[in-house]
C-alpha cells in the first residue's frame, strides 16, 4: 500500500500539471512558451527583433523592429503581420493574441465591445513597423493601457507601464 502511494504521490508531482504550478517553474516555461508561441503566429524570430508597447494619453503604440538593418526578410515579415494584425484588431478580432499568451488578454472585452470608437493604424518604421492605436473614449483607452500593459509584462521588454505624452 505505501509503495503505491509513493508511486501515485511521484506521478502526479512529475506530471506536467504539477510542474506548470510549481511557481519557481511556472514563469520560465510560460515565457519560453510565449516566445516559441509568437514566433510561429507572428511569424519572425523574437531573437532578431525588439518589441516594444508604449502607453500615451490617446492610447498607445505597438512597436516591433530588427535588430539588424540588414535583416529585410525580418523587417517585411513584421510589416505584414503589424499590417494584418492592425486590421484584425480594428475588426475586433484579437485570436492572435490569444494564441500567443494562451490566454485573453486583459482590456480585450471591452476593445471588442467598443471597436468602432477605437483607431487602430499600421505605420512603416525603417526598422519594421508600428501600430498606433487610440480613442476618445476614456474606457477604451483605458481597456488600451491595460491591453499594452499586459504586452510589456508578457513580453518581457521592460518598457514603462507609465501613461506618455
């Protein structure tokens, strides 16, 4: 009987569920898997390009640029997916991001239910691109912070959680 106990205890403590709550485990593994994620659904290597979110009082930016400017195949492949993702999110479809996190992030609900008061626009960048997203409406810039704020945190790029003019 104490054998199969340890044995069943060994099981369920080496399972992937038990690892995933392991809180020294848990962030590593969900960083690599945003990563591993964002690479395939963004569809360029996060090792040769630099995000950044950036929160202001209209709303906020999306900034994604190689590292190398020689790099062209990177830098077009960030501006076609800003460009579509720019046009998925003004349509209030935000799957991308969800696959990448693995789950909604927040400001979501509210930037689907009030998409036609929010402004999302692709813009070049020498380097890739950027998409400039605001509103009028306080709400929806504030589910925008919240939105961008996430990214910061998710993404890891240390860039101010703080409203910019």
């Amino acid at each position: 009987m104490a054998t199969r106990i340890l044995f069943s205890l060994i099981l369920v403590l080496s399972s992937p569920w038990a690892l995933a709550q392991d809180p020294s485990a848990s962030p590593d593994a969900h960083h690599a898997a945003v990563d591993t994620r964002g690479d395939h659904v963004m569809g360029f290597d996060h090792d040769k390009t630099t995000h950044h979110f950036r929160l202001t009082k209209s709303g906020g930016f999306i900034e994604v640029s190689v590292n190398d400017p020689k790099d062209a195949e990177s830098r077009e492949a960030i501006r076609g997916h800003l460009e579509h993702i720019a046009r998925m999110f003004a349509a209030g479809d935000f799957e991308a991001p969800m696959l990448i996190h693995d789950r909604v992030p927040p400001g979501v609900d509210t930037l689907k239910r009030k998409k036609a008061l929010v402004h999302w626009s692709f813009e070049r960048t020498d380097r890739g691109g950027r998409i400039a997203v605001s509103s009028a409406d306080a709400k929806a810039r504030s589910a925008i912070h919240d939105f961008l704020r996430f990214q910061i945190r998710d993404h890891r790029t240390g860039d101010p959680e703080s409203i910019s003019n």
